[in-house]
C-alpha cells in the first residue's frame, strides 16, 4: 500500500511538472507574438546598449533584445524625455533610433509596442558632442570704466546703459550707469543677508537671482521700484532670456527655463561638450543664437546651443584683464553684456577697474 501511494505521489508530481512547462512553453511563445493579451505587460530585456552608455551625437543607437526581435509590422510607440520620437529603423531584428534630434546629456529612452503598450522597455544614453568646440581668441576695441568695488555677478546693455547685479552679503546692488564715463544713474540696495547674483531684463522689468537665499528680484525698469520676489529651489548664479522664458544657471551644467511670470521650471537643459559635462556655469547672455556663459574660476566663456545643450565654442579670454590700472585684488572674470543694435560684447569680472569691448576671432 505505501509503495502505492508514493507511485501516486509521484506520478502526480511529475504531471504538475510537466502541465507547468507546457504553461511557461505556452506563455513564452504567446508573448512573442501579437495575440499579447491586453492585460499583459511583457518587458523588453535589452542587451544593447547599456544603460548610461556614452554616444555621440549623430550617431545611431542600435537597441537589441534577448526577448524580442522587433518587426517593421509592429505599432511602435517611442519616447525621448516623455516626447514622440519618429527617427527609427527596424534593421535585422533591431531598433535603429537616430540621435539628431536628441539634447544633450542623459537621453531617457522608453519604447511601447502594440496598440495597449502590451510590450514595453526602457534605457537611458548619455549624448555628447560630435566634435570639439570650436576655439577663439580676442581682440580689445576699447575699455570703459568699471567700479572695481562691484563683485560683478550680472551685466546687460540695455538702450544705452549698462545694468549691472553685484554680490557679496552686505554689498549687493542693482545699479545702472553710464558705460563710457561709469557714471551712477540708478541704484537699489539688496537686504544685507543675501547675495546677490545674476540679472536680465524682460519685458521692462529687470530680475535678480540670490546666490542660497533662493529668492529672486523683479523690479520695474525705469524706478528700480520692488514688484515682486519668487521663490526658487536651487542654487542661482547666472541669469538671461531666451525666446519669451528666462535662463537660468546654478553653477552645475544645467540650464533652467523658467516662465517669467511666475518663475516655474519649464524644461531644463545638460550642457555638453565632446568629453563629458561642462560644469560651474555661471553668468549668462543670449547673443544672436547661442548662450553664452562664463565658466566660473576660468578665463572661458562657453557658447552653448539653446536647442540642444552642445557647446559648439569656447572662447579663451586669457590676460584680458590690464593689470596696470588694478587698485585692489580683482576676482575672477564674469559677466557678458551685449549692444543688439550695434554688434558690441562686452565683459568685464569681479572687481574689475573695467569693461572691455571685444570681437572674438577664429583661433587656426
């Protein structure tokens, strides 16, 4: 009787077994057709690329599957950075995705197959430059006088004047003044507990950043009268405009794009060069195209593509700074101001005696 019932025992269990595989036999084949229940969610198991893998921009990424060979038949669905994508290829059982129309940096790639996403995966690349930026020197047309006690942190040219943000806790002023003789016309003094930090002016009303404080200034253009603070939620550093949204920087390699009316995130953008991030951005200034953007602790300014976050241009700004009219220690190079009307870039840094008017050359 016991050698029955263990017979039965297994014969039982080895008919379990078997109903078992046949089921998972059954289930791998389903999932590699297009008869996917609507309720089930098969993930793509990726074997290339790699999530975080390094690509180039303009190259191709090629995604391959160890579960799954993608057919030109399939309702494919494709994401970048939560956004349609279209520029794909089905090639040998792969996914072909061009990157030409991809940002810079981390590039969140989520794929959906089947008219209920019943087939579903995602990667992240990281997209850098194509090439090295390309490189420029300067030539000095003339220099202006600048006050050297301004701890420069914001500068815009604006109908003839030049505006100007400066830090230091104590010290933080938004003033305007005359470029060819420096003279005072307008100023406002920061609350002596916060540091201030980059400007711009929109739409006849001039903002400014504070350095931790997270507070930023709106103020009227022509009285200087206090309209309104924001809040904000990290770092601010360098301040510009773009299209009808304001720029902002906070010393990494990202720039926020912020609604001028309430100062909200809007999208944000890595900045890239061939080799990797391109860090400590600082003051900030949209010149025909491009942004541009001291590198902080350097005499670099990079020129950054608004559209897609690749700096396409450094320009090397070494001995600028005319050391025979110093009066006390200067600091760093910063700020970046632009005449529209009459082609002038301006720049100048931190208490510096003055601004200099440059044209930027092709470097051989």
């Amino acid at each position: 009787m016991e050698n029955i019932v263990i017979k039965n025992l297994f014969l039982l269990t080895f008919l379990l077994l078997m109903f078992s595989c046949k089921q998972k036999s059954e289930q791998s084949l389903e999932l590699k057709t297009d008869s996917i229940p609507a309720s089930t969610i098969f993930m793509l198991e990726i074997n290339q690329p790699k999530t975080g893998k390094v690509i180039k921009y303009g190259e191709t990424i090629e995604i391959s599957c160890n579960n799954y060979q993608f057919k030109e038949t399939d309702t494919l669905k494709l994401e970048v950075n939560k956004s349609p994508y279209f520029l794909t290829k089905i090639k040998d059982g792969n996914l072909l995705i061009k990157t030409d129309s991809m940002k810079a940096g981390t590039n969140q790639i989520v794929i959906n197959i089947g008219e209920k996403n019943k087939i579903y995966g995602q990667i992240s690349v990281v997209l850098i430059a194509a090439q090295a930026p390309k490189e420029y020197t300067y030539e000095v047309i003339k220099a202006y006088p600048h006050d050297d006690r301004s701890f420069t942190q914001g500068l815009v040219f604006h109908d003839g004047y030049m505006y100007e943000g400066s830090g230091q806790y104590g010290e933080s002023m938004l003033r305007k003044y005359k470029l060819e003789t420096g003279e005072l016309i307008q100023s406002y003094n920061l609350p002596n507990n916060v540091f201030g930090e980059g400007i711009v002016i929109y739409n006849q009303k001039i903002y400014q950043l504070t350095w931790q404080s997270r507070i930023a200034y709106e103020y009227d253009l022509k009285t200087f009268k206090l309209l309104q603070t924001f809040e904000f939620y990290t770092e601010g550093w360098g301040l510009t405009k773009y299209n009808d949204m304001l720029v902002m920087s906070d010393g990494s390699n990202r720039l926020y794009f912020l609604n001028p009316e309430t100062f909200k995130e809007i999208s944000r953008l890595e900045v890239y060069n061939h080799i990797g991030p391109v860090t400590y951005l600082n003051e900030l200034e949209y010149i025909d195209g491009y942004i541009y953007a001291n590198i902080f602790d350097s005499n670099d300014i990079a020129i950054i593509n608004p559209k897609n976050g690749f700096v396409e241009g450094i320009i090397k700004l070494n001995n600028l700074l005319n050391t025979t009219k110093v009066k006390r220690k200067p600091d760093v190079l910063n700020g970046i101001a632009y005449d529209s009307e009459k082609k002038r870039i301006f720049v100048t840094g931190k208490y510096w005696p003055e601004i200099y008017h440059i044209v930027i050359i092709p470097t051989k």
